[in-house]
C-alpha cells in the first residue's frame, strides 16, 4: 500500500498551498512593479511574485521573496515582514527543504499573529491563516499529523470567516489526504465529501479532478470497490472539459488502481502505459517516480517478480540521481522483498544491507541539522548578549548580571561543543559498530546456507538411496522370488489336474491356493516399493491405483486430484507418492480410520496435500515426536527434501488432519 500513500502525498503538493502559481498573474505583478507603487504596495506585489513562481522557476521564487522581506526590513514594515517570510517558506516547500521551510513559516506567523492582534482586518485574517495552512501543509510532508490537524483545526474558523470557499474547499480536501494516510477512513471520507461540495461551487477544474482522483484512493483502502468507477466518471467528465489538460495521466494511473484492485493485471498496466506516455510528452518528470512503483506494484501482485524488479531497479536510478534518500530506501527495500521472493537471496541480503546504511544517513542527516539548530540558538543568544551589555554597559550592577549571563552562555557554549565531539565519538563507534555486525550477519547467512545445502545433499542422497534400494529389491522380488513362486505354483496345478491317487487332492489345492496368495502379496509389496504405473502413467494415475487398492471392506480411501503434473520430475513426484503413501498408512494402522480422504492441488509452483482421516486421532507428544513404527521421522525428511512444510492437527478420538505444502521450483 505504500505506493498508494505516496501518491496521495504527490497529490496533495499539488494541491495543498492556500495560493498557487494558477492563482497568480506573473506578468499583471510584473507590470505592477514597473509603476511607481509605494513601498509596501511593491513589498507585497515582491511576494505575491515569489508565489506565483513557486513550481515554475524556483530562482525567480527566491529572488522577489527575499526582495521582498529586505525591503520589508528596511522600513520595519511587520505586515510585509510576515507575507515575505510565508513566501519564503512556500519556496522552500518547493524545494523539498522542509526544515528552512518550518523556520520561515513560523516566524512568519508570529509576526501575523501581532499584526493581526492590532488589526484583525480581512488582509491580516487571511495573511496569518494562509501562513498557519501552510505550515500545516508542511508539518503532512513530514508526517507530523497530530500538529497538522490542530492547525487545521485553527485555520477553518478564520476561513470560514473570510467566506473563501477555494481556500475551505482545499483545507477539507487535505484534511480527507491526512485521515486516509492514518487509516481513520470515515473522517477522510466526510472530508473529501465536504470538499467535494465546495470545490463544485468554485470554477477551478483542476483541484476538482484531483478531489475526485483522491476518492478513488480512499474507496481502493476501503475496498469500496464498486463506488470507484463512478468517481473516475466524474473527473473523466472534468477533464474533457478541458481535453489539452496534462492532468489526464492522474486518470489513468487511478483507474489502472481500480484494475489492481480487481486484479485485471494487464488492464493495469495498459492505463500505467498511457499514462507514462502523456508523462513523456509533457515533460512531467516529477510524476514518473511513483508510477514506477505502480507498475511494480502490479508485477508484485501477478507474481511477476523479474518485471517488479526492472522497475524497481528504474526508481532506484531515479532516486538516486535526484538525491532523494527515503526514495532510494523505499527502492532498496522493496527490491529486496522482490529478490528475495524470486529466490535470489543474496541479492535480496545485500539490498537490505543497502537500505539499512541509506536509513542510517538519514539519521545521521537529521542529527547534523539539530547540531546545527543548537549552534544558531547559541549564536542567537550570543548576539542578544552583546546588545544587553551595550545597551547596560554604564551599570555595575547590570556588568555584574552580563557577566554572570555569559559565564553560563560559555559553558554551554563549552558543554554544546563536548556533546557535539562526544556524537561525533559515538557516530564513529557506531558505524565500526554497525561494520561488525554486518560482517558477523554476513558470515552467520553464509553458514546458514551452508548448513541448508548440506543438508539439502543430505536429503537428497538419503531418498535417492532408499529409491534405489527399493527398486533392486522390487526388481528381485518380482523376478527372482516371485518367479520361483510362480513356477511352483504352475507345477501344482499341474500335478492337480493329472488327479493322482497317491496324494490328498484338498491339501494341494490349499497349497495352491497359499502360493497364489503369497504371489499377490509379493505383487502388491513389490508395486508398493517401486510402483510401475507411476513409471508409465504418471502421479494421478499411481494415486489413484494405490487408493483403490487400499479399499477394502473396514476401509474406504477416496482421492481428489486437481492440477497438472507434466512439470513435475520424477524424483519430485516418487517423494511425493511415498509421502502420501505413508499417510495413508498410517490412517489405517495407527489412527484405525475407516474414511480417508486425500487432496492434491497444485495451482502455479504451489502443492497443497492434505491427508484427512477420522481415526483414533494423535497427541501432541505423539507429533513432536512419533512412535516406533509410525515414520514421523522418515515422513519429516522427505518433506524437508522437498523444502515443504508439513503440520499436524489432530484429537484423540476425532480424526487426524495433515497439511503438506511445497514448492516445485524451490526443490
């Protein structure tokens, strides 16, 4: 599901900011500023410039931002003071520097909050609650929720105040984008419908369609799957309103969800396919990233784990080259899921490996910028000494007090510079740490492979011995044993016919009848040991013959067999066949059972087996460790040979129930 999350993150960038670059004019501020304007009117048209080239030209954002705030200072303007810092702010938020953007944005409302105290005009109520929203907006990007909607909280009063639907219409419909990201559904849901509702009494298309392009999102988490077609309808209908609009591919990439959803894999990736293309032909190279995932996300789920693979590894190379970290640690940790269930397990080791040292940088990234935070607090605090002790430096009492200030402003100083050698110290302990233990997991996943191929080989010769064993002795018995058997038995029956009179006519024909007896025993042990129908006609057909042959008046075996059989080796369906052999074995002369019921399905690589009975049942030590006679051990190893899972369930007096699950292509 992450996937789907980021996506309604993406969307909420484009959607969040109170004021956007469509809401702006570029070249009416422009114009605006070639006039002679007074200084405030130019410090606002500065910032209102910096917004409107916020997605566009982040330089130009910057730029007639920061022209703005100097500008602003020099004439010690607060109102253009905090419209400036919120337009520094925005630009940041831009450029994905979430912290700078924090620090502006609150500065930014701690002069409104002032400004709008003396003066709570319409100007002032929406300057401090544009900067308040915006700050919320910030605090989603970095998952900071619960700080998020208590802002929100403060917001929709003040907006509702001012009667801006555009504004409210957004709010309700990041608020919807929060709750889904926290799983809290219904509250998302009465969001989204709240901004659905405003955003159909304004005229902007495009919010519109993300607003119905979200519901999709949160139906898919709901699995309201049969509400989604309706809304792809909806923006489907918005958007050939305006049928140039580069916002088709968020349909596409939708409605290629709700095929996932329905597990219509080809249809999915038929809708991501359109959608890259119309991402290639606008240049929206931002948006390609999480379509990379989508389109793992389907190789994923149909199994298709090389393709899942492929896209993975075009994410990685995307975030890598963008020097996005939490992308490149999604990329790396995803592959190695993918790895890891295609059976390549070293691959899928050293990407987790990789993940886990991307994870660490970005720890360590975080604890570099509170480093920092401290040092500009102790510079900060440093300054304001300075000006108290200009600002008292002709009183004693007042030197006696500064100086006292800066004893303690110097042994923090000291003690800020001990704590940063002494992180630095443990930064450095714990990555030779983290070196060690990486090697020592690294050589204890090698002895574990070790092991497992050892005893695989193990397995594998000890099966492979008892099959062969088994097929001399069932070739000597049959040829050897079982025709001397069989020419006796001819002699007599010969020497019967002649009608002597020298010998008891009812006594040889009881021989007879003993040897005849012998010799289908000797057949049925012979077949059992080495069965030819599973030589000739394959698993289903040897099954089938072993369970008839199993019938009998105090027993009845009935077999369901579903799947092929083609792909299977020989070696791989003889183990299977004991395996089920030795069940049914032990249903009648252990467990007593009179019913017995054998499944066999096989869907893909998978083998399910489950072997029923309703005999005397087992106990739970008899299972953990079986009894003489009854072959737990033996039937244990040719699983494991296998590399299946076998489990038990049974009580005493109620049956007996066992589960074998395997995998051909991991034998």
């Amino acid at each position: 599901m992450k996937n789907i999350v980021f996506f309604c993150l993406l969307l909420s960038t484009f959607a969040s900011k109170a004021q956007r670059a469509s809401d702006l004019k570029i070249d009416s501020l422009q114009n605006e500023l070639k006039q002679e304007i007074a200084d405030t009117t130019r410090i606002h048209s500065l910032a209102r410039l910096g917004q409107a080239y916020e997605g566009i030209d982040s330089i130009q954002s910057f730029k007639n931002a920061f022209e703005a705030l100097k500008l602003a200072e020099s004439i010690n303007y607060e109102r253009g003071i905090a419209h400036a810092k919120m337009a520094i702010g925005n630009a940041y938020m831009d450029y994905y520097d979430l912290d700078k953007a924090m620090q502006y944005l609150k500065e930014a409302i701690e002069i409104g909050e002032r400004v709008w105290h003396e003066n709570p005009s319409v100007e002032n109520t929406k300057l401090l609650a544009t900067s308040k929203y915006n700050l919320a907006v910030n605090y989603m990007n970095t998952n900071r929720h619960e700080e998020e909607t208590k802002l929100v909280e403060e917001v929709i009063p003040m907006v509702q105040q001012l009667r801006d639907t555009a504004f409210l219409a957004n709010i309700h419909n990041n608020l919807g984008i929060t709750y889904m990201n926290l799983a809290q559904y219904p509250q998302a849901l009465s969001n989204l419908i709240k901004s659905e509702n405003l955003f159909s009494k304004t005229t902007d298309t495009k919010k519109a369609i993300f607003n119905k392009l979200i519901f999709v999102n949160l139906y898919y988490n709901m699995d309201s799957i049969e509400a989604i077609p309706q809304k792809l309808k909806e923006a489907r209908m918005l958007l050939e309103i305006t049928p140039q609009s580069t916002d088709w591919h968020l349909y596409h990439t939708q409605k290629g969800l709700y095929h996932l959803k329905k597990k219509e894999y080809n249809n999915a990736i038929a809708e991501y396919d359109q959608s890259m293309q119309l991402l290639k032909e606008n240049k929206l190279h931002v948006n390609v990233a999480p379509l990379l995932q989508n389109y793992a996300k389907v190789y994923e789920l149909s199994g298709r784990y090389k393709k899942a693979i492929e896209y993975m590894n075009r994410y990685i190379e995307d975030a890598e080259s963008n020097s996005k970290l939490i992308n490149t640690f999604q990329g790396y940790y995803k592959r190695s899921q993918y790895e890891a269930a295609s059976n390549n397990y070293e691959n899928a080791y050293n990407d987790l490996l990789f993940a886990i040292d991307v994870y660490d940088s970005i720890e360590v990234q975080k604890s570099v910028r509170q480093l920092n935070e401290f040092e500009l607090k102790y510079e900060t605090a440093k300054k304001e000494k300075e000006i108290l002790s200009l600002q008292k430096e002709n009183s004693e009492k007042a030197l006696a007090l500064e100086k006292r200030k800066s004893q303690t402003y110097l042994y923090g100083i000291i003690i800020a510079v001990l704590a940063f050698v002494l992180f630095l110290g443990y930064l450095g302990y714990r990555s030779k740490l983290k070196q060690q233990r990486r090697k020592e997991r690294k050589y204890e996943q090698e002895m574990v492979a070790l092991k497992h191929k050892q005893e695989a080989n193990i397995y594998s010769a000890m099966i492979e011995g008892q099959e062969k064993e088994r097929k001399r002795l069932a070739i000597d018995l049959h040829d050897g044993l079982g025709g001397r058997l069989s020419g006796i038995s001819l002699n007599l029956s010969k020497l019967d016919k002649d009608e002597p009179n020298n010998y008891p006519k009812k006594a040889l024909q009881k021989v007879i009848k003993d040897l005849d007896t012998s010799l289908s025993e000797l057949r049925s042990i012979a077949r059992n040991m080495m069965p030819e129908t599973l030589m000739k006609f394959g698993l289903e057909a040897a099954l089938k013959d072993y369970c008839s042959s199993m019938n009998n008046a105090q027993t009845t075996t009935t077999l369901q067999f579903y799947g092929e059989e083609n792909d299977i080796e020989i070696g791989q369906k003889v183990t299977i066949y004991r395996v089920i052999q030795e069940l049914i074995n032990n249903a009648i002369k252990h467990a007593k059972a009179s019913e017995i019921l054998v499944q066999f399905i096989r869907e893909n690589d998978q083998i399910d087996i489950t072997v029923e009975d309703n005999g005397v049942g087992m106990s739970e030590e008899v299972i953990e460790i079986g009894t003489d006679g009854m072959g737990l051990t033996n039937l244990r190893t040719r699983v494991a040979y296998l590399k299946g899972n076998l489990e038990f369930h049974s009580e005493l007096n109620e049956g007996t129930t066992v589960n074998v699950n395997l995998n051909i292509n991991a034998a």
